[in-house]
C-alpha cells in the first residue's frame, strides 16, 4: 500500500487534481499501526485505485499543468459568503449572483449546523456559473471561513 502511495504522490505533482483521490488511500495506509499489519480493502479504496487505473491507462500523455500565460492576479479573484439567516452570494469579474435559503434548507436551531457547509455553497455556485473561464488557470477564493479555506487547499473534507 505504501509502495503504491508513493507512485500515486510522484503521480501528483502532474495530476493535480488527483490529490483528492490520495487521501482515501493514505487514511487506509494510516489505520494500522504497524508496517507489517494487512490492511482491509474497502468499496471506496477499490473505487479510487480504479479511477486511477482507468486514467492511467488511457493517459494521451498531456498534463494537468496551470497555463503558462501570465495572468493579472486581480482578474482571476473570486469573492462569497454566506449568512446562516439571509443567504449566499458571490462576485467574479464584475458579475455578481445572490440568493437565499429555502426554508427546509436550513434550520438553525439543530446543533449539526455547519457554516462551513454554508460558506462552500457559494463557492460551488461560482463554480457552476463561471467555472469553465477558469480552466488552467489559478483562481483566489476570498472566503471568511477557516473551516472553508482548509477544505478548499486540501482538496477534500470528511
């Protein structure tokens, strides 16, 4: 497993995005507690070790690399934010969207409440609307929430 892993973080550096289908196998490698221990094979380990198979097999040889051309860092900044009570908006280029909760979205007085769910809705509503003028380039989340930030530059979350 641990072989494996280091091929798939070499692989990393190249598939940027693949990150996200890392982290399963090293919470894996991690629930034992000795190097000669066997690790169990879950549903959710078989499916990232097929995603990777599947891509590595048909790879035509081109890479995920952010594009070269420079770009002003002031152009590509995208701003949200979320009330637990109001709603949600975001701003991106001189465009702008907003909205609010539906009632049976969010209920305030359960202690499951998450800000951090709330604040991501935004940010994947920018995506939907302008994610495809983004393609290979880097993009600035302003986001107010730490919870947010660290699931954004992690690239996954429980």
């Amino acid at each position: 497993m641990l072989s494996l892993l280091g091929h798939l973080n070499y692989a990393c550096k190249v598939i940027i995005p693949g990150r996200s289908f890392v982290s399963y196998l090293l919470t894996l490698a991690h629930s034992v507690k000795e190097l000669y221990h066997h690790v169990t094979i879950t549903k959710g380990c078989r499916d990232d070790m097929a995603m990777w198979f599947k891509f590595l097999s048909q790879w035509n040889g081109k890479s995920f690399f952010i594009s070269d051309n420079v770009i002003n860092a002031s152009d590509f900044h995208l701003f949200t934010d979320a009330s637990s009570t109001i709603g949600y908006g975001g701003y991106f280029r001189k465009r702008w969207f907003q909205g609010s909760w539906p009632d049976d979205f969010i209920r305030p007085d359960e202690e499951s409440f998450s800000m951090a769910y709330l604040e991501l809705y935004p940010i994947v509503i920018s995506a939907i609307l302008w994610g495809h003028e983004w393609s290979t380039k880097r993009i600035l989340f302003h986001c107010d929430n730490m919870s947010s930030v660290y699931i954004i530059n992690k690239g996954r979350s429980k």
